[in-house]
C-alpha cells in the first residue's frame, strides 16, 4: 500500500495494521506497500484450524478464494476467509460456491491453487494476497479467460484482468494534494523515504501536483528511518520569514514519522505555517501525538465502515478482523451482486471496469481498466492527539478518480 522487508514487518507489526503475512514479502518474492492504519490494533484472527470446509456457500457460480491460510500470512488469510463467509450469509441469493484454495503464501502455492480451482470450474479468482502469488495466479486465470480480484498494494502486478482491490497508495496521494491545493496551498516540498514505497508515491505526487496546476519547490529523498540530513537541506525552504513553500508532503510510516518529527522540530518547522500533508499510513496514534504534524492532514478510508463490519465480524467469529479483511467481503458481496445483475456477463471485463464504481464497506471504488483502483476517501486533520473530519469522503467517484 516500500523496500519492505523483515524491519518494516517488524515495525507494522505494533502499528495500526497488523500484518505480518502482507509485509513479509520478502519471503514471497514480492514487493507490497504499507495499507491505511486504523487508530487502534485489532488482534489478529487466529489461524484456520485443520479441516476447514474447502468450499463455502452452495450455489451454482464457483469463485476461487486463493488465500495464505498456511505459512506465512495465515492469520490475515483466516480474517480474509472469514469476512469472505460473512459476506456469503449477508448476500442476497447470491448463488456462489468459494473454492477455499490455500497458496502456503508461495508463488508455486498461487499457481497449483489457481490451477486447481480452475479445473474446479472457477470463473473468478478473488486473492491471493501478495505481490508475488498475485502474479503466479494471474499467469494461469488470464490465458484461460478468468478474472483475478487480488489484494495485492503493489500496483506493478495490476494488469488488464488483474484488478487490485486494496488500498493503494496512489489514491490517497491525489485525494490529499487536491484537497490540499483546493485549500489554498499550491507550494510544495517533500521529504520521501528511499524504499518502494516511496518511489511509488513520488511520481503520484509529482503528477498529481502539476495537475492541480501547483509547484514542486524541492524533493529530498531520505535513507528509511534516517530524514535529518535531507531535513536539513529542506528547512530554508520551510522556515525562516518567508517560506518557499506551503505544504509538505511526508509520506511514512509512524516510525519514520518519529524521527522526521523530531528533526522538524529541531529544525524550526512550524506546522501551522507550512502545512505537513500524507498518506493512510499516518492514521495512528503514535503520529497524532507529535508536535510537527499537529494540524496535519492525510487521506483514508472513512472509518465508519470498517466499526460496523468489525461489530458483525466479532459476533460471529468471537474476534477481530484485521483491518484488509473489508477487502475480502467487498470481493465476494461483489461477485454475488454482479452475477444477480448481469449474468453470462457478471465478470466481464468491461462489467468489473464500469466507470460508476460499486459501493464498499469503505466507500465506493472502481477498477480501472489497467487494473488498478480508485476510492472515496475522507480527509482527516491531526489535532491534540487524536483527528477530525476537515473534508468527508464523497459518495461518488468523479472522472479523475477521486
């Protein structure tokens, strides 16, 4: 949702998303973002005991549920699988059988799952989960005409037919720069971590900046975990009796953060002069707590979605979900509503692609016909610990996505 390896797992294993499967990636040959944060950390769903059912629901239309349900990742695998069986009793007649494949959170594990599920009749993949099994599934669904929903946060896996249903980082870049720009501050610095993650939103932000006809004043790439030098080199720029710039755009993790705080504050940043703007990653508490990013804002997914999911979530499986498992049961109620409405074409490209989007449990989003994705997003202010509403998620998905 960068250069993650086993010091970021470690590091969002006590943030606001608990997953140590979708981190890992090192392990599985691929490379994913860090996801929107929730304010509070959710246990993780232990994981699916020996014997679960290999199928789920009795209906006519099979889907592939391709999952790491073994390995590592199995505890986001179970949270996933269960909100996908939550969706299934919510539908509507949604006349679907899910083939519960595990992929051991292995490449070869996504392409022997997805071949099986396949022979099985699946006329839909939803999953697998990382960026590497992502890839292995979609190079057995495509040739054959299927459609993959994965929940990959690498964007360079999403492909015509390969759709990503998670939480991108590209749209919470456009989100916060328009509202941003919209506010009245079209000058911009930024502080960008050297990792994936941050080459990612760099050329998001690079291009969503001259579309809202704002100015990039400078671009300081720092080592993860280590801003102070590049700080340094910025600070004339932000400080002093006339900045240069009006808004800095910050995005890390809430470690990262830490640091650059301190070294913000040392350098004589003021906030409330230069507004530090970010992404989902923000949203936790330990950020909401530091000097530097009071009066902040980033972009996320509306929480209240996620508080009523995870209140069903909790009565029937007696815990919580991790917070990606909305994404699981926006998958399936998407299967079930699509194949109610449109028939021999429920997973047609086209019908997945369809401009107006589908509503989600956090808000609505859309597949674009690459196979990356769009959402309403809300805007959040940080102030004394905690944050506001300053600009609601819209109910809609304009033209540019947002």
């Amino acid at each position: 949702m960068g250069g993650i390896g086993l010091d970021t797992l470690r590091r969002f294993g006590c943030s606001g998303v608990l997953l140590a499967g979708l981190l890992a990636l090192g392990a599985c040959g691929g490379v994913d973002s860090p996801v929107v944060a929730t304010r509070t950390a959710p246990p993780e769903a232990p994981a699916a005991p020996p014997g679960e059912p290999a199928t789920l629901g009795t209906g006519s239309v099979k889907v592939a549920l391709i999952l790491p349900l073994s390995g590592p990742g199995a505890a986001v695998g179970a949270s996933l699988r269960n909100a996908a069986d939550l969706a299934l009793q919510e539908s509507q007649s949604p006349d679907l059988k899910l083939l519960v494949k595990d992929d051991r959170g292995t490449p070869d594990g996504a392409r022997e799952a997805a071949a099986a599920a396949l022979a099985e009749g699946a006329e839909l993949v939803i999953g697998p989960l990382f960026a590497a099994t992502v890839q292995s599934a979609a190079t057995t669904a495509r040739p054959a005409g299927k459609p993959v929903i994965a929940f990959s946060t690498d964007a360079s896996v999403a492909a015509r037919g390969v759709y990503l249903l998670s939480f991108l980082p590209q749209p919470e870049v456009d989100r916060i720069i328009d509202e941003t720009t919209q506010g009245g501050r079209r000058s911009f610095v930024a502080l960008i971590p050297e990792t994936t993650y941050g080459n990612a939103v760099e050329a998001q932000f690079r291009e969503a900046v001259a579309r809202r006809g704002g100015r990039v004043v400078a671009i300081e790439r720092y080592p993860a975990g280590n801003p102070a030098a590049a700080i340094g080199r910025l600070a004339p720029l932000m400080t002093g009796p006339a900045p240069q710039a009006d808004a800095l755009f910050l995005p890390d993790t809430p470690d990262g953060l830490s640091a650059a705080g301190a070294a913000l504050t040392r350098a004589g940043f003021n906030p409330a002069r230069v507004r530090p703007v970010g992404t989902a990653v923000w949203n936790d508490p330990r950020v909401f707590a530091l000097p530097a990013f009071q009066g902040g804002w980033f972009a996320a997914a509306d929480p209240a979605g996620f508080t009523g999911f995870s209140q069903r979530y909790r009565a029937r499986f007696g815990a919580d979900p991790v917070r990606v498992a909305t994404l699981a049961y926006d998958a399936v109620s998407l299967a079930a509503a699509l194949n109610r409405q449109y028939g021999s074409q429920r997973f047609a490209d086209t019908t997945l692609t369809n401009p107006s989007g589908f509503a989600g449990i956090d808000g609505t989003f859309r597949f674009r016909p690459e196979g990356t994705s769009d959402r309403t997003l809300a805007v959040f202010e940080i102030r004394g610990g905690g944050t506001t509403v300053v600009s609601p998620a819209p109910r809609a998905l304009g033209p540019s996505g947002m």
